[in-house]
C-alpha cells in the first residue's frame, strides 16, 4: 500500500521540483536571492501575497483602453483583487523576464503572440519588498 502512494505522489513531487527550477531559472542569477524567495512565496500564499501588496494599488486595470483613450489614476482594492499565481507558459502562453532599477524590480509579463502585456513593479523598502504597481492585462501598441 505504501508503495503505491509513493509511485503515485513521485510524479507530483517532481513536477512540483521542476516548476521551481524553471522558476528560478527564469528569474535568473541577476536578482537578489531575497527578491527570489520573497518572489516564489508571494505567487504561492495568498495571505503572504495580501500583506505585501500597498492598497490601495497604483495601477491600470485590464482593457484600460476606453474610446482610446488610457484610464488614469486607477487604484487597485483589496476587496476586488484577484490573487496572483505562477505563470505557467506552456499552459497559457505568456512568459515573464525581469529588469531592476536600483530597488525597483520590473516584471514585464508578455504573450508569445506579441498582442498582449502585463507589468508588475516590486519595491524594497528596507526590511521587505513589496508589489507597489501592476497594469493588468492591455493590448500593446504597435
């Protein structure tokens, strides 16, 4: 019986294994190592995403683009915010790379077509860092 349930978790447990290398493979040896776990624990935990977000959040919401024209000064709110998970390229089709200005960490999160965007900002406020900004899902120009 034991056997049994250890053949059937191995996969998971390898699969599991294998998402957090090619997570951190993406997130590369350029970031802080603190920045890398504070990253992985935040798509992860909920609770732990919640109390490292500053609501309300500067932002843009996703389909921002109203009569052509950009909404501006969007706050996103606790109360209506959708928790962040890892992205998962082969299943959705999107990829993230990273860029840090000084304590700013920029991820830009792109779809393989092109046509499609997100962005997300982290900051490092001394003890701990923080999702400051996200522009949700928005066409990109051309």
């Amino acid at each position: 019986m034991r056997t049994i349930a250890v053949l059937f978790c191995l996969p998971l447990l390898l699969l599991s294994c294998k998402q957090k290398e090619e997570a951190a493979e993406t997130l590369g040896d350029t970031l802080p190592k603190d920045f890398i776990t504070f990253y992985e624990r935040f798509l992860e935990d909920s609770l732990f995403q919640m109390e490292h977000i500053n609501f309300p959040l500067e932002g843009i919401p996703d389909n921002a683009l109203k009569d052509n024209k950009l909404q501006t000064n969007f706050r996103w709110e606790a109360d209506n915010w959708i928790m962040h998970r890892p992205i998962q390229k082969d299943r959705t089709g999107f990829s993230s790379s990273f860029s840090q200005l000084g304590p700013i960490i920029i991820e830009e999160i792109l779809h393989e077509s092109g046509q499609y965007g997100m962005l997300r900002r982290f900051a490092n406020s001394g003890e701990e860092w923080r999702l400051i900004y996200y522009a949700g899902l928005n066409p990109l120009q051309q």
